[in-house]
C-alpha cells in the first residue's frame, strides 16, 4: 500500500518517486522518472513529464504541462492551465530530444493561470507571475511580472502582498508584518 494518493483514473509509470501524503486526481499523467516531493497536490488532467522534479508541497491546478527540464522548488503554486516549453525552436519534422533547455522555479513562487514560462528562465523564489504572462526572461526573487512579454510592475512578499517601499528602501507585509529591503534591485527580507 503506497502511502500516497493517486486517482484510478491516473497513469503513473515506472520509476517515479512520488512523496508521502501527495495526491494525484483525475486524468493526470506521472511520466517516468519523476520526483514529486511529499504533500503535493497534482490537479485534473495534468501532464509531468520523464525526469522533472517537483519538491515538497507543490500544488499543480488542473490542465498544467510540466516538460523535462522542469525543476520546482518547494511550495511553488502553479496555477490553472499554465504551461511550461522545453524547447526554444520546435519543429514537428526535426527531433530536438535530449536539446531541452532548463528552468528552474524557486522555491515559494507562484505562477498564475494560463502563462506561460519559455524554457531556460529561471523563476526567482517568491517570484509572482500574473495570470496569462508570457516569461521570456529571468524573474528575479520577489518580483510581481504581468504581461506579455512578461514585465515587471513591482515586488510581492513572501505572503503574497505587492510591497510598497519607501524611500530607504524598505517595505514591511501587510499580511506577515515582515520585513524587506531593497538595495541595487535586489529584495531580501530581513531578519527579525
């Protein structure tokens, strides 16, 4: 008895890892060798292919694509329907296995619906990325970016609040009451 839960209706092939306590619903496909982290959530239909890594508590809504190359760091949300690219110039008559290019999500961020990340840019830990965006370029930790092609418009906490910061440089969570700093376009929060 696994102590995991997948759906009747769920494929999970050879070779997978698959984490105490996640759950694997409706329709989804667990490609083979993959590592998914415990206490993740795999929505309807979803798609994870050969080799990509998921960590600890990563919720995947339903309708998301997550090619090869693909690394998830713990506590990312990926949101309904967005997907994931592996390769840069796909054509149907050239095969371009083994050419994939990398992307990496850090570890908190949040990934809105129906966007779409252009592989080989990494996702910066606490990153948000609206709804619909098209990233074609590195997000940096705690960046809010909108839009296609995706820009940034401004900072979120690790809470998941646009940070306000004021002329120093600081900015304090409306939600966690934290706090952050911004030097040379870097945020970090700060130690209590």
């Amino acid at each position: 008895m696994s102590d995991f839960f997948a759906h009747e209706t769920a494929i999970i092939d050879e070779g997978c890892s698959i984490g105490k306590d996640s759950k694997i619903w409706h329709f989804s496909h667990i490609m083979p060798n993959c590592t998914i982290g415990e206490k993740c959530n795999i929505g309807q239909n979803v798609v994870v292919s050969p080799e990509v890594v998921l960590g600890k508590n990563v919720k995947v809504q339903n309708n998301v694509s997550i090619y090869t190359g693909v690394t998830c760091e713990d506590d990312v949300f990926l949101g309904p329907s967005m997907v994931f690219t592996n390769v840069t110039n796909p054509r149907s008559a050239i095969n371009r296995r083994g050419q994939y290019s990398k992307t990496n999500v850090g570890k908190g961020a949040s990934i809105g619906a129906n966007a779409t990340i252009v592989c080989g840019h990494d996702i910066g830990k606490f990153a948000f990325i609206g709804a619909g965006a098209v990233v074609t370029k590195n997000v940096p930790a705690y960046a809010l970016v909108v839009g296609n092609p995706a820009k940034q418009t401004g900072w979120m906490s690790e809470y998941g609040h646009r940070l306000e910061f004021d002329q120093n440089g600081f900015a304090i969570c409306l939600e966690s009451q934290e706090k952050y700093q911004l030097l040379d376009g870097i945020v970090k929060k700060m130690k209590p």
